[in-house]
C-alpha cells in the first residue's frame, strides 16, 4: 500500500472531521422565562436572543421558552444551578428566602421610583454578582417591573379596608406585608391571575400596570390605587460552566448583548408605566390617588419591614443601605 496515499486519506478524514466539528460548535440554549410572551421582559430577552444570534455569527442560539412552559417559575433558578438549562430568567425577589439581599428591591416604600430603583441596582448589584457566582451562575442583566400597585374590588382608604381579604403574593415580602396587613397571602403566578380572581382564591394584589393590564384586571377588580410601592426586578442568570464553553468572542457577544438589553429593558419598564396605566384606565379601572391615611399606614408597615429586613440581611444589608442612603442623598 503507498503509504503517502495513506497519509493524504488521513489528512482527508481529519479535516472532514474539523469541518463536522466546527459545525458542532454551533450551539443553541434553552431559556426558561416565568412569564408570557407579551409581557415587555419577555420581549426584551427575545430581542436579546435574537441579537447574540445575528453576532456570534450563528454560533450561539437562544431559544427562549416563556411562561413557565419549560420549567415552572420556582424551578428555574435550580434549573440553571444544576446545568440542566444554560440560562435563564426569574423574579429576584422570588429568592429572597435564600438572602434577604435578593429581597432589597421589593422592600415597601424603599425604593419606590425609577431613578431610585436604578441607584438601589447600582448597589445591589455587586453582592447579586458575588451571591451567584458561588453557586456557579453569573447574573447576565436585571431589569426593573414598573411601580407596584393596589388592585381591589372595593376602594380602599385606609389600611383597615384590607384586613380579611385573600391578597395574591408574589413573593416572600409580599406574604409578609400581606400578613402585617391582616390579609390572608395566596402564592399565584402570573398566568395564574385571572383564574385565581375568578374562583375567589385571591381578592387583592398588588402588582405593576403591566402585569394589571396584561391580565386584563379590570375583568375581575374595580380599583386601583397608585401606591408606587416599590419596583422589584426579573434577572437573568446563566451557568457559569455553560458560558466557560463558549469561545472568548462568542463570551463577549453575550455580555454586549445582555447590557444593552439591560439598558432597553429598563428604558421599555419606563414607557410601559404610561402606556399601561393609560389601557387600565380605559378599560374603566377607577385610578384613585390614595388618601393620606392610606398610605401613612402601608408607610408604618413597610418602616418596620425595612428594620426586620436590614436585621435579617447583616453586613451585606447594612453596607447596601448605607450606600444607597449615600447615593439618593446627592
Ligand atoms: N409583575 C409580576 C412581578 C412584578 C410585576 O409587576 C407579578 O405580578 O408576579
């Protein structure tokens, strides 16, 4: 046998081997999201999706399934731990059982505007990064909901008008406020909503015009009040391993991507504030400006959860709330 033929049969064979390889390097990522596909973060992370595809070149695709359909909304964060997704998205505050510090931006009446909420990421932001990192996931982008409001069937004028009545919660805060409040807290999620008002599991929530006017609110409760109580945020993680995998250019598309979603996602929240709250209104929600009264006591209440919470959180919660004090305070 001509042993050159041979070699050049092997350099043949290695280099279809290369060539089926880098086609192998072609990659594409499953990415559970929580909430449905009109909703503006879901948007946003199809925007980005689409972005990380047309600049890696193809070598990178995310597929995006939305609405809790590939992992429920508890399951995601482990999902991306474990590595049986590469990434995906939750609502921050939905962990804050783990560390409070995950909990910071769903504090009543903390931080209860935009640029607020942006200062209050600004320093939470190093801790989530640090939190995350030891348990092997890198936090991509954050992104704010708009202010969180009262949804009920009777106007509501002072604390007292809630005691009894069946409040969806969203989270552990939210269970905690609605106990405070003498109300009975419901764990619902968000495509959840207008079953559960419509079988009487919950009466009240409190959540953003988004959330109200996608679920179509005014089907099921009269009022709402404008209460801004705080604007808590969905963030999106991916395994530390999984990123590891991808070439350094193809590393660097993602985190490109991922903060310039950050920065359209938050821009989006702004303009979904005033163009939601304006469909709630006509569809014959009545928008009440909430009394003094009202909100002197939801104040009482979130002061007393801040304290607890800064307890809870330690040295990590203190040093945040100094510095955040230290930034609004410019
Ligand atoms: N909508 C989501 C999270 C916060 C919000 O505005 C919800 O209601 O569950």
């Amino acid at each position: 046998m001509n042993v050159s033929k041979n070699i050049a049969a092997g350099i043949a064979g290695l280099s279809s081997t290369l060539i089926l390889s880098g086609a192998a390097f072609a990659v594409t990522w499953d990415m559970p999201t929580p909430y449905p596909d009109k909703t503006f973060h879901t948007q946003n992370i199809i925007e980005f999706a689409k972005e990380v595809e047309k600049k890696s070149g193809g070598e990178l695709k995310i597929k995006v399934h939305s609405a809790g359909s590939l992992f429920k909304h508890a399951e995601i964060k482990n999902a991306v731990r474990g590595g049986q997704v590469p990434i995906g998205e939750f609502f921050l505050s939905r962990i804050s059982n783990e560390n409070p510090i995950f909990g910071a931006d769903s504090q009543p009446f903390f931080a209860t505007n935009y640029d607020q909420a942006e200062k209050l990421w600004q320093v939470q932001k190093p801790i989530v990064v640090r939190l995350f990192d030891k348990e092997g996931m890198i936090p991509l982008f954050s992104v704010s909901w708009p202010p969180q409001n009262l949804y009920t069937r009777q106007e509501i004028k002072t604390v007292n008008d809630l005691k009894g009545l069946k409040f969806r919660a969203y989270n552990a805060t939210q269970e905690t406020l609605a106990r405070e409040l003498g109300a009975a807290p419901t764990a619902v999620e968000v495509p959840d909503i207008p079953q559960a008002f419509a079988t009487g599991r919950v009466e009240a929530m409190m959540t953003s015009p988004s959330t109200g006017a996608n679920s179509k609110s005014w089907d099921f409760v009269n009022y709402y009040s404008d209460i801004q109580a705080w604007l808590p945020k969905n963030v999106v993680v991916v395994n530390k391993r999984a990123f590891r995998k991808l070439d350094k250019k193809t590393q660097q598309v993602v985190l490109d991507a991922a903060a310039e979603a950050e920065k359209r996602g938050w821009e989006m929240s702004r303009a979904e504030t005033v163009a939601k709250t304006k469909i709630l209104e006509e569809n014959g929600m009545k928008m009440v400006h909430p009394s003094a009264e009202l909100m002197t006591g939801l104040k009482k209440i979130g002061d007393k959860m801040i304290l607890d919470w800064q307890k809870d959180a330690g040295p990590d919660g203190k040093k945040l709330v100094e510095e955040y004090r230290k930034l609004t305070a410019e």
